[in-house]
C-alpha cells in the first residue's frame, strides 16, 4: 500500500475532512474508491471536491463532525495503480543502477523532486537526474551519462588504487 495522502482537519458538521494528497493522481479521491487509513481502517470515498490547495471528502463510513475529527492526522493508503509505460517511485527504489558500458553504480536510496528532472538518489550519495534514465527493467535502471558526472565516484576509487604509486615527483611533472 501506497502513501496517498493524509487527512486534516473537519469540515463542517456533515463528516467532511480536508485531505491533503501526496500524489498526482486525484482519481484517487473519485466517489467509490477504497482507501485504508495508517490503522488499517477501511475508508470508501462517497463525494469530494477540490478546496483551495487540498480536498473536501466525505467517507461513507464516516457521517457527522465528531467521527471527521477522529480522523485528522491520519495517513491514508492505496494500491498502486500500475499504468503501462509509468514509472513509479516505489518501483526505483532498491533498483540498481547500472551505465550503458555496464558499470554498476549502486541502488537507489530515494528520489528527490527537482524542478528540472527528478533525482535518483543512489547509495553512495551520487544523484543522476531521472532523464538520462534509458531504460527500467526488472529493478534495473540503465542510464546514459554525461562524462564526470560520476567523475568524485571514480576518482575516489582510483586515488586508493593510486596511493602506493605516488612517487616522488610533485603533481603535474612528467617524469
């Protein structure tokens, strides 16, 4: 089950909540539509309408202001909706991601929204802007990057490598 939102205060006397939601997806609040609450509550949508930044929702199970208070605060959740061709955050994380030339550059930790492009969050704290993803398959992510993004990465690993090869000559002579 999927955060979908979380409810706030009542409004009004006839069991109306404001709800706000976490996802893009308003059909999510259409009359009908089953959700569960934080305490595994079964709440089924029976009328809603949009209400400045959030939703005024009536809950079948819900019927006068003292149940609505009851409710404030609590997170509710659904299935995922599973939309051919979208690609969800809860399927990127644990996913590893993996360059065209096959190099593996650890699994995604998180996705943090950026007004250009979302970010895939990877485990090293490396973050790979969503739209050089290629291709999502079997909790794979492959991504075409532009040379250096990953160039702190690399250059970590080669610096231990190198640590015994230093020399004697200062930094930037050919010897």
């Amino acid at each position: 089950m999927l955060e979908i939102g979380r409810i706030g205060k009542a409004h009004g006397v006839r069991g109306e909540v404001a709800v706000h939601l976490t996802t893009n997806r308003t059909e999510r609040l259409d009359p009908g539509s089953v959700l569960m609450t934080e305490h595994d509550a079964t709440l089924t949508v029976a009328s809603s309408r949009p209400h400045q930044d959030r939703f005024i929702v009536r809950f079948v199970e819900c019927s006068d202001r003292n149940a609505a208070e009851a409710l404030r605060g609590q997170v509710l959740r659904a299935k995922a909706i599973t939309v051919e061709g979208e690609l969800w955050v809860h399927d990127l994380i644990g996913a590893r991601v993996v360059e065209i030339s096959g190099t593996d550059r650890g699994a995604v930790v998180a996705v943090e929204e950026n007004p250009a492009s979302d970010l895939l969050v990877l485990e090293s704290g490396a973050l790979v802007p969503l739209t050089f993803l290629v291709t999502f398959e079997d909790g794979v992510a492959t991504v075409e990057v532009p040379l250096g993004l990953f160039d702190d990465d690399d250059a970590a690993a080669t610096s231990s490598a190198d640590d015994g090869d230093a020399g004697d000559q200062p930094a930037g002579e050919a010897g």
